[in-house]
C-alpha cells in the first residue's frame, strides 16, 4: 500500500504546480509583458487575520527606446468577505470615473480594468474573502491587455 501511494503522490507532484494558486507563474508574466521577464521581488506575510502574497516581474531588455517594463502582481485573503468587498469598493470608486475604465464580466465575482492606454494597465478582480491586483507599468505595443484578463480569469479561478 505504501508503494503504490507514494507512486501517486509522485506522480500526482509531476502533474501539480508547484506554486500555490494564487501565485502568478513567470510563464503567465512573460504572456502580458510580451517579453522575457524574470521575478525581482516576491513576499509572503499574514496580515490582519488573512494572507498577503506580493511580487514584481521585470523584463529582461532594456533600452533607451524600449525602457525595461514591470508586472506587479498581489493576492490578499481577508478574514471575512465583508472586508473583501469593502476594499474592492473602495478601489473601483477611486477608478470607475476615470477614462479606460472597463467592468469586467466573469472573471471572479467582480473585477475591473484600468489603463490609460499609454502608461499602465490594471486590474483588480475579488472572489468571495479574497483579491488579486494585476498592475504592468510601463505599458507598450508588446503588453498584451487580452493576456492581462486571460490570466487574472486564471487566477481568480485557482483560488
């Protein structure tokens, strides 16, 4: 019995991320940068009874007319969904009035998208007690917006 449970433990570890589900892999960062990137800064802490998971993917080339270009991405869990929902609310005030402001349908149970369609793009997606944030500064013709859903719909749907 023990043989043939660690075979499907292993075999089962080949098969399974290896990260948790509300990480973002450096494969789906390099899918909306348009570019190599790699993981610069990453942090894991609890806080105020949930989670916080943090981290910035930053592309590898860099030039005076192509200037390096970073993803920020953050997952919070939150002791009850009332927070949750309290936060989420207050983020899409401070967005919704401004122009490229976009609701998102389907993609958790409410999620928005911000860009100003030369600087950044943004979204900010809530599930039950918990959000993600998914930030590209330095936006270009290589960031891909439809990638920027996709994997925040990706995401969302791990958690």
């Amino acid at each position: 019995m023990k043989i043939i449970l660690y075979g499907l433990i292993s075999i089962f570890s080949l098969v399974a991320p290896a990260i948790g589900g509300h990480k973002i892999t450096q494969q789906e960062a390099t899918r909306i940068l348009g570019e190599s990137c790699e993981l610069s800064e990453s942090s894991s802490a609890s806080k105020n009874g949930g989670h916080e998971y943090k981290c910035k993917f930053l592309t590898k080339s860099s030039t005076v007319d192509n200037p390096q270009k970073a993803l920020y991405f953050m997952f919070d869990s939150y002791e009850n969904e009332a927070e949750a929902i309290k936060l989420y609310s207050e983020f899409q005030k401070s967005n919704q009035q401004q122009s490229g402001y976009e609701t998102l349908s389907g993609v958790g149970e409410e999620a928005f998208f911000h860009s100003d369609g030369k600087n950044f793009c943004l979204i900010i997606a809530r599930k039950k007690n918990e959000m993600i944030r998914l930030k590209v500064n330095k936006f270009s013709e290589k960031t891909s917006i439809a990638e920027l859903k996709a994997v925040a719909n990706d995401i969302i749907n791990r958690i």
